[in-house]
C-alpha cells in the first residue's frame, strides 16, 4: 500500500501490525483507538476471563471526551455517581466547604463509577462493537524485539508485530524487559482502606448519621485529619455506596497489593472523629487493604529498539489522590495510535520516541498532583482552612482536564518527529525541582551502564 513520509506528520494510510499486552484501561484504550485508527490489533490478557471486580474509579474530562468520541456515554452514564456537591469537613465534623460540582468539565463529561462495571462495557465495545481480537487465558513470558520487529512468547507460541504495547501494570513483565532490570518500588508511607456495598440490608437508610448519603440520590463527603483523610459517595441514586480511607501504613511489601481488611482496623482510625465516620464505615461488612508503595519515573519507557512501549500502570503509576492514572492511561492509548497513524510501519519507532516525549512530562506534573492533593489534606490547619476552603478544595485545573490527547498527537506529532529525526532521540528527563530528580538520574545511569 503506497504510503506517504511518515517523520514529517502526513498521515500514512498503512496498516501497523501491534501487540498489546493486558486488557485493563490502558491496553484497552490503545486496542479502541488503535483499531479507529486503521491499525491491525491484537489484545493479549493473562487472566481466562474478565469479571467485575473493584469498587471506585474517576475519570477525568480529559478521558471523558474520548469515551464520549467512541459513542460510549449513553452506556456510561446510567451507571455512574451523579454528584452535584462536595462536603468536605474536619475531622471533628466542622464543615469547612460545600464545593458545588459540575457534570461537564470543560466541554466533556466527568465519569466516576464502579470500575469493574466501566471496564465491562469497554471489553464489549471492543469486541462486540469493533471486532478487537482480544485474546483471554495468554501468559506472556517472553519480549523480544529486533530492528524490524518486536513480539512475544505467549503460552509457548511466538506472536510478531511491528511494535509491542506494555499495558500490564504495576507489576509489568514488560517493564524489566525495558529497563533490563527489575525496577523496586519504595513504600509510600500510605496506604488505603476501601469498601463498595449495596445501601439496601446494610442499614445506612435507617441510620441518621449516615442515611444523607442515600436518601436524596447520589451524595459525596469528605473528612480531612493529620495523616487520614476519608472520602464517601453514593451512586445510582443512592443504591450503591463507596468509601475509600487514606491513612499512614509503614508495612514493608515490595509491591501495592491489596489483602481482605479488617473491619476492627479502619473503625480504629476513627475512633475519635466525627461519629459520623463511624456510621457510614460500620456499613460495609468488609473491605480491601491497599498498601501503596510509589515508583519514581522510569529512565524510560521505550526498549532498547524502541519497538517495545510501556503505557499506564506499567509506565507511571498513580497515587489514588491524583484521581488522574486511569486518564492518563486513556491518553497513552489513544496518542501512540495517533502517532503509528501519523507515521506509518516504516518509522514505527519514531513513532514510539514521540509518544514518549509528547507525553512524559505531562504525566510527571500530573503524577505530582497526587502528592499535593493529599498533603494538602493531611497537613491542613484546621483554622485556617475553615478562613480559606479553597486552599483544600477539589482540583479542577484546565490544564489537565481540558486536554484532548486525540488532537493533541495531530498537532505535535509532526513537530516533535522533525526534531527527532534532526537531533537525535534523547532519554526524557526532570525538571530542575522535581525531588525525584537525583534519584531519576542515578537510575538513567543504571540503565545506560546495562544498555552498554
């Protein structure tokens, strides 16, 4: 198929052959936009089938114009929390704001719902709706690239592509192969107790010190102390209710996990508070235990060929306060299509170096956000929040949730290509104040010592 230049941004009617490994948001994501895009995908996911699993998830608006560009609002909506205020107090019970929300956010829609009930109706718009191949029960022990090509060993079988999509998480088998070592992670310091239940037979609807979560539709509070900060919402019109605890863990794990919690340990952090807490938590007849651990940014996330990209969890993972790593991962997805669109089989790989540099920095000061937000809770002044609330309100920067991933790699892929091709591929780097910076460069010297 005649095709044009690729590395000046033309866009190259060539289908581009990609393997994308594990079927969560980010791989999905990249599967949906990649199959728009024209391209031939194949969808790999370790686990033999996909059940609802999970409790809450946020996405921004900057995911929500690109769900709502694959016609996917009429099926999210139903099924998402419909908020119209935030309640935020202090621990006491002190109000300190009652920040009004807004459905639509610069010009899309916000979703937040139950993870695995979103995560079900994308499986089933990729393959129901495009024909994705996607491909259940594939253990993938293998990555392997050369200049022409990149692929996996899966289930014995050796799969070819022209690029290979990392989107398998936090505990990534494609990132060690990246990196060529195993990247360990460093606790956080946190970790979060968090719970999804059905408001009916739980007693919440008879309970004065909890019922304002369910009695007039869909509802969210908030609680802010030293170190602990509680969040609770409702969904479906009050049917379903969320609650998700963040508080301090030093628990020495080498990866966030999550156990079965103990109902005794969470209603202990808030055996103080406002006994409204109490009330709402009790509720739920169980919960998970999430211990966080954080990662710095990689020195990278491409291979040494650049045939091979990491996306989502398995490139920059979140700290749940951002609200931001599923968006993120949306992102990914959609502009490393974009970019093999743009660029063509014969420049794939500068279509991968692009995606990595139109994207890493946007991550890194989202993945800050994450920091500031719960700082910012832990550490406020109970007086003086209560003269400024909006020193501690929800975080609506257009910057983040304005952004449109799709045009966004339409307009900068030709431009960031053309200096590529000029000057060369260079790792990603920090700004001069990230305080992950010193870290991130002794890690960039790991990586070019094993690369040599």
């Amino acid at each position: 198929m005649a095709a044009t230049n690729g590395t000046n941004g033309h866009v190259v009617e060539e289908l581009v052959k990609i393997i994308i490994v594990g079927a969560g948001f980010a791989g999905l994501a990249c599967a949906i936009e990649s199959k728009l895009k024209g391209h031939h995908v194949i969808l790999l996911e370790k686990f033999p089938e996909m059940k609802i699993l999970g409790d809450i998830i946020s996405f921004g608006a900057n995911a929500g114009r690109i769900f709502q560009r694959w016609g996917l609002h009429e099926r999210f909506w139903p099924i998402c929390t419909h908020l119209k205020t935030f309640h935020l107090h202090t621990w006491k019970g002190d109000l300190i704001s009652a920040q009004p929300l807004e459905e639509i956010r610069f010009g899309a829609y916000q979703y937040n719902g139950h993870r695995g009930e979103l995560h079900a109706i994308l499986i089933d718009h990729a393959v129901n709706t495009l024909g994705i191949d996607i491909r259940f029960g594939q253990q993938v022990t293998e990555y392997w690239e050369t200049d022409d090509a990149a692929g996996v060993v899966v289930n014995g079988e050796r799969l070819s592509a022209d690029v290979v999509v990392g989107a398998d998480g936090v505990r990534s088998k494609a990132r060690e192969m990246v990196l060529g070592y195993f990247d360990k992670p460093r606790p956080s310091g946190y970790a979060i107790y968090r719970a999804w239940f059905t408001a009916a037979g739980s007693g919440i609807e008879e309970d004065p010190l909890a019922n304002y979560l369910v009695k007039d539709g869909d509802a969210f509070y908030g609680w802010i102390g030293k170190d602990v900060h509680l969040l609770c919402s409702s969904s479906k019109g009050g049917k379903d209710v969320s609650w998700v605890i963040t508080h301090k863990d030093e628990a020495d794990i080498e990866e966030s996990w999550q156990f079965p919690g103990k109902m005794e340990d969470v209603l202990k952090i808030v055996e103080d508070w406002d006994p409204r807490c109490t009330a709402i938590l009790s509720k739920a007849l169980s919960c998970v235990d999430w211990k966080l651990v954080y990662r710095d940014p990689l020195p990278t996330w491409l291979s040494r060929k650049a045939r091979i990209a990491l996306i989502g969890d398995a490139a920059h993972p979140f700290l749940p306060t951002s609200a931001q790593g599923a968006s993120q991962a949306i992102e990914d997805g959609v502009t490393i299509a974009v970019n093999l669109k743009l660029a063509g089989k014969n420049n794939a790989q500068l279509a991968l170096r692009a995606f990595e540099n139109m994207r890493y920095d946007r991550v890194r000061k989202t993945q800050v956000t994450g920091e500031t937000n719960r700082d910012r809770w832990h550490n406020a002044n109970e007086d003086e929040v209560k003269k400024n609330p909006d020193s501690v309100k929800l975080f609506n920067e257009e910057w983040i949730m304005g952004h449109n991933a799709e045009t966004y790699a339409f307009d900068h892929y030709p431009e960031t290509a053309k200096d590529i091709r000029e000057n060369g591929y260079k790792l990603p780097d920090l700004r001069e104040d990230d305080k992950a910076r010193e870290r991130v460069l002794k890690a960039r010297e790991e990586y070019l010592a094993r690369a040599m």
